[in-house]
C-alpha cells in the first residue's frame, strides 16, 4: 500500500502523483499535512518539510521529491517508463529537466507573485518569465517530432504536464502560442478526465489556477 503525503490544496506537485497512481492502479491512501504535530512527525519521511512524499508499506522505502516518487511508482508498477535503454534515458532526461528547471523556476515565480507581491523588482520577475517562456519553447520543438515526450506516454509527460495550467496566470504565457505543446496538454487533459471518469462517472473535472490557489473546477463542454 502507498501512503500519499500531501497537502490539502491541489498543486502541480500534489497533481502529478495522483495522476501516476491513478494511471498504474496501485493501492494507496492518502495523508493530509496540515498541522504543526503532522509536520514534526512528517520530517521523518520529508527533511525537508515538503510535499508531496510517499511511503511503501509494501517494502519500507520512504521517498520525497515527486520525480523520485514518480520513478519509483514506474519501477514498482513496471508502467510508464521504457525498458529499452535509450528510450529511458531520455525519459530520464526530461524527468531531470522538469526537477532541476520547470519545477523550480515556477515555484519561484510563484512566491513572489503570491507571497512577496511587490518585494521582487520588475526586471527580476520578466527574467522569471522568460525562462518559462524558453522551456515552453524547447518542449514544443520536441512535441513537433513525437506525440509525447518519449514515444509512449510516460512519467515525463505526467511531470510536465501541471504546469501547463498555471502557464497563463503565473507567467502571463498563452500555451496557445506553443501550438504542439497546447495539442501535447489537451491530449493528457483529456486522457486524464477519461481515467477520472471511470472512478466517478457522474462528474469530470479540470485543474484550475483560481485565486492563488490549484483547485477542480467542473469540466466544460
């Protein structure tokens, strides 16, 4: 069984592991982080204090960061990451270049819109921007060659896609713009609404950015 450590709002972060763990069937439950006596007992599976993380009680292992998590739910299941080598490496590549560009300069980004609002100069900001803006570049480029990241769908499109939905609040960016990316995110959108459905088929949702905050919002049709 994996028990899924998270916080109560919906985040990219938060997203992606419920997106693989709905994608592979594995058992899990979840734990919401919301209090001071959570998080000292919390610092045991994250030293970091951050979310989400996950522990297997299956084997014992404890992981945070969500690519590690990620690659491990794909070994554990056997799903969604190649067993060809080249194959996997650029899995692998793509999972690295979301964890050490993406997912930081989002988050950053992020918090001085949200938390810091008018301490950050302007130009620092636009360079923030930018920097999106050229890894939403490079991703179109490689979605002009391939449906998905890598050939079949796999962890490097599940950690990725989330933050194609906070592209235009946060960094003022029309995926639109990015006409194989935009094709890339509706096409995940929709297999992710089709996998939600057969869990609860009266209501289909979408990922909205609203308020500062990742929240669903009822799907339009």
């Amino acid at each position: 069984m994996i028990i899924f450590y998270r916080i109560p709002n919906e985040s990219p972060n938060m997203i992606k592991i419920t997106m693989m763990l709905q994608e592979t069937g594995l058992p899990y439950v979840e734990k919401i982080i919301n209090d001071d006596e959570d998080m000292e007992a919390f610092a045991e599976i994250s030293p970091n204090g951050t979310t989400p993380a996950i522990v297997d009680t299956d084997t014992g292992a404890t992981l945070f960061e969500s690519a590690a998590i990620l690659l491990y739910l794909a070994e554990k299941s056997g799903e969604l990451l190649p067993t060809d080598t080249r194959l996997r490496a650029d899995v692998l590549k793509w999972l690295m270049f979301e964890a050490s560009n993406v997912c930081p300069t989002m988050i950053e980004l992020h918090h001085y819109l949200v938390n810091d609002f008018g301490q950050l100069p302007g130009a620092v900001l636009e360079r923030y921007k930018q920097r999106i803006a050229n890894y939403c570049s490079i991703l179109n480029e490689r979605l002009k060659e391939s449906k998905y990241l890598v050939g079949e769908y796999s962890i490097a499109d599940i950690i990725l896609y989330p933050w194609t939905v906070t592209l235009e609040d946060l960094a003022e960016i029309e995926i639109a713009d990015y006409p194989y990316l935009n094709n890339w995110a509706m096409r995940i959108n929709e297999r992710v609404k089709a996998i939600e459905t057969t869990q609860a088929p009266s209501e289909q949702r979408d990922w909205c950015y609203k308020n500062n905050a990742f929240t669903f919002c009822t799907a339009q049709h």
